[in-house]
C-alpha cells in the first residue's frame, strides 16, 4: 500500500526529491484550496507538506482521517495547531537549519552595503548623479563586530566576520570558552558588547528579555559611529530608539531586515539616508528554500518508512502506562527548570537530575527533556521543545546527567535539578504533595515550600530583625501587593532567603530598590 502525501502549498520539484525518488508514495500537489477545501481533500493522507501559506488548524486535523505527519518546510510552525497535532498523536517536523547558510550570508551583505553605501550611491546614480565624495564608506577589516546571540546563524556571521579580518566579541548565555576559542572570538557580557563594536548584529529569539533590548539605554552604551544590522527578528530593536540615535548622530548606519510590525512602509526610519532596507529577504534564496523542502521531506519518508525523524518539533507518544505515572511531574519539571535559570545568570556547563522515590522505577527521560527544555526557554523561547532540548543542550556544549535513587527523604518523590556552572552549583528540589499540587521545597541549601506559579520575587539576604519588614514596606510604596511569603535560613544570623509570591511582574526598577536595601545580598524576579 503507498504512502499517500499532500503538498498544500508550492514548494520546488528539486525540495521535494526525497518524497519522488522514494519507493512507496502517491504525491498530490493541490494548492490555493479554502480552508474547508483542505478539509475535504486531506482524507486519506499519511502526510501533509505545508511552508507558511496554509495553517494547520484543529478543525484541519480532526478531518484527517489518516495524517500521521505534518513536514512544514522552513523554522516556524506557529501556523500549525502543535497541541491538536500532538492531541492525535500526529508528529510535526520542520527545518530549523535549513536557511542558517541564507540567513548569514544575508546579515554580513547587509553589513558590507551599509558600511560603503552601496545602496545609496546606486540610487544616486539611476538619478543621473556621479557623486563620489557623498558616499565615502569604511572597510571592515581590523573593525569590531559585537554580536548578540551565538546560535546557529550567529555563529556562520562570526565565521565570515573572521574572514574578513574582522574582531569579534559576542554575547550568548551558552557561549562556552571552548565554543568562542573554535571561533577565534571573544566573549563578552551585553554591555561589553555594545561598548566594544563599531557593528553590532542581533541573532536572538524575540522574547519577553530581548524585546526592543536594543534601546535609548543601550544605544547610550555605544561607541559613537557605530552601525547596527537586524536581521533575526523584528522587535529586537526599538525603532523609534534607533530613529532618534541616528538623527543624532550616534549612529552611523542601520541595515535592517526585520521589522517589529510587517509589512514596514511607512515608518519614519525609510526617510534617512543612513538606513538601508530590505523586506525579511533573510531565507529568500533558491538554496534555502529547496534546503528545507529537502530535509522535512527526508524526514517524513524516514517516519513513515523506519518511524524516525531528525527534526520533530512536538513530543512524540508515550506508551500509556508510563504516561500515567510521569505525567503529572510535566509541569513541576518544567517549572523547577524555569526557576533555576532565572536565579542563576552564568553559562551552564552541566545539568545534573536526580529522581527519588517511586519514580525511580520509571522511565523518565520525558521528564528530563521537560526539565533542559524548561532551563533553556528563557534565552531560546519556543525554538527549545521537549523534543530538540538535548539536542539543544548538546549543541552548546551542556551535558546532562540523570541519576535515580528510591530513598527520597521523607517524599514519596523528590526531583532535585542542579546546575553547574564555572560560578558554582545552583539547584531547586520540588515535589507533588497529595491533593496540593506541585512545591519547590528547597533552593540551594534552603528549605522552603513555595508554589511554583505566577510571579515571585527571589531574595538572599541576611538574617537580621527588620529585613523582611523593610523589604515589605518598599513592595507597598511600589505598589506590589505580596500574596505569599516564604523564609529559609542556614543558621540564625546568617545568610537567609526570601521567596515572595506577587500579584504581577516585578519591574527591573524595582529589583534595583530591593538590592539596595540594608542586608540584602541580591534580589530576583522570577516569572513562571
């Protein structure tokens, strides 16, 4: 019986050579149908290659009688349902590296055009001008490159910058030594970065701490002249930021690929010559766009003929008796990872997980994926899944350590997570408690019984009278109402921690006032 697969949105005949040269498939290309036209013609299909054009809706996949793969050909896949996908035990792949070649070559073009002017002088002359001395540009050799965001992409810019005889510094929360030394790179914090480049590039998701982080205050940090390039993610920069440090002369050129809202026509920024633009063209090659037309094909004819994927997105089935008995740890084993990586601030080069209690008589690598994926989410976002987080771990050089034991100290379970990293050890031990739900009952060496939820604010201080007073009497006059409070000490008088639970985000302004009270060591806002 062939394999039957529909291609609901064009994609090139050389992209889809896997799916033609394997023995087995019926291939049906039918695009441009409605939403209920899909509906109707996806009965019957074992597989469903989409790009962007067609979204993938509930309503879609309850009308496949048959889909057992979905392959959407490029990185994102917020147009597909991934929790109906996953509801019906239908495995989402996609081509997450692709477009890295297109997407680098791209942000060091842009950079090259913004630093001789190639589009302005272009423009001068389809206007019948030969003007020479307005377009004096600068080279890039011995010039340093900051860049924001050493993944993928980051990584190919730095290697091209290299070649052009140009400094590197980068910042990445998972920047290794060893990585920047492959590189021949310096590492660098964010404000080194922005103080030491005369370019600065951003190759970082768009997330709650990376939106608009190239702002007013981050521009003030940088060297007079310098130039930025965007072509990651719109958002990262703030526009009207960016607009007004040019007018004032604080930068000399911006090359942007990306915008916070698309399509961008109308913004004041296109009315400075020191701007060039182009409309997200990073992934529009040839090359790239069969590139993960290849690979999601490669993948769905390796699923549906050996059952194996290289680039699922969703979490694939769980037999159900193992199900049964881990999933209700799903959510305290993200959380516990959610919490650590926002206490801590230092690149991880270990993650050790201890099991204890009954769990240890289970299968719970699950659980472990949960748990890199919940340490990972707050400087990778939604590109890190249960799925691709060792993987993503690996890629950065982190290693994973699971360990088990039935002695669980007075729990029926007990999850301990433990980071090391070249600052030390940082770890947080939790537990479901019958009929209350998940707990973190201890951070570092402090015990504690916090709900793992909502908003807190994460203090280390000093055990002394009048500490926790202080520190509630600032909350009030900022206006930040404390739901719930916990307090653990190693001994009286000596180093002590606080856990509060607030009612909404504790801005940064307001962290800064609890850091400078007296007997307060460090303060943290902690959103999960």
């Amino acid at each position: 019986m062939a394999f039957k697969v529909l291609i609901s949105d064009p994609l090139s005949e050389d992209g889809i050579f896997p799916l033609r040269q394997a023995e087995g498939f019926e291939i049906v290309i039918d695009t441009d149908l409605t939403p209920d036209q899909l509906k109707d013609r996806i009965k019957g299909f074992d597989a469903l290659l989409v790009r962007s054009q067609t979204t993938v809706t509930k309503e879609l996949l309850d009308s496949a009688d048959q889909l057992k793969i979905i392959g959407r050909a490029g990185v994102g896949v917020d147009n597909i349902d991934l929790d109906a996908a996953t509801e019906k035990g239908i495995i989402v792949v996609n081509a997450p590296d692709g477009n890295t070649n297109s997407a680098a070559e791209h942000t060091v073009a842009m950079m090259m055009a913004m630093a001789r002017k190639i589009p302005q002088a272009f423009n001068s002359l389809k206007n019948n001008k030969w003007d020479r001395k307005s377009f004096l540009g600068v080279e890039l050799k011995d010039k340093t490159l900051g860049i924001i965001g050493l993944g993928r992409i980051g990584a190919e810019v730095a290697r091209r910058a290299k070649g052009q005889r140009m400094n590197v510094i980068a910042y990445d929360p998972f920047l290794t030594e060893e990585i920047a030394k492959k590189l021949g790179i310096e590492i660098g914090t964010v404000d080194e970065v922005l103080a030491a480049a005369d370019f600065i590039t951003v190759h970082t998701p768009l997330l709650k701490e990376t939106r608009r982080m190239i702002n007013k205050e981050a521009f003030e940090k940088m060297k007079d002249g310098v130039q930025i390039i965007n072509c990651a993610r719109g958002g990262i920069i703030d526009e009207d930021a960016l607009y007004d440090a040019i007018v004032a002369g604080k930068v000399a050129g911006a090359a942007l690929d990306v915008f916070e809202e698309e399509p961008f026509l109308d913004h004041k920024l296109l009315t400075l010559p020191e701007v060039i633009a182009t409309p997200h063209l990073g992934a529009s090659t040839i090359e790239a766009q069969e590139s993960v037309a290849v690979d999601v094909s490669r993948d769905v004819v390796n699923f549906l003929t050996i059952g194996s994927v290289r680039n699922p997105v969703n979490l694939p089935s769980v037999s159900r008796d193992v199900l049964a008995k881990i999933e209700p740890f799903f959510d305290l084993t993200e959380k516990l990872g959610m919490f650590l990586s926002q206490i801590q601030n230092t690149v991880i080069d270990e993650i050790n997980i201890q099991y204890a209690g009954e769990l240890a008589n289970y299968d719970v690598r699950a659980l472990t994926r949960n748990t890199v994926k919940g340490l990972l989410k707050r400087n990778l976002g939604e590109t890190v899944n249960d799925v691709n987080a060792r993987l993503l771990a690996d890629r950065y050089g982190i290693k994973i350590n699971e360990q088990k034991t039935t002695t669980a100290r007075g729990f029926m379970n007990l999850i301990t997570v433990e980071v090391v990293t070249a600052k030390g050890i940082r770890k947080v031990a939790g537990t479901l408690l019958n009929g209350l739900g998940p707990r973190i009952v201890k951070v570092d060496d402090y015990v504690v019984d916090a709900i793992p939820q909502g908003h807190l604010l994460f203090i280390r201080h000093k055990d002394q009278p009048g500490a926790i007073g202080r520190v509630g009497t600032l909350l009030a006059e900022e206006n930040i109402n404390i739901a719930a409070m916990q307090v653990g000490r190693s001994a009286e008088g000596g180093d002590a921690i606080m856990m509060l639970t607030v009612d909404h985000h504790v801005e940064s302004a307001s962290v800064a006032r609890v850091k400078e009270v007296q007997n307060i060591h460090d303060a943290k806002a902690i959103d999960l």
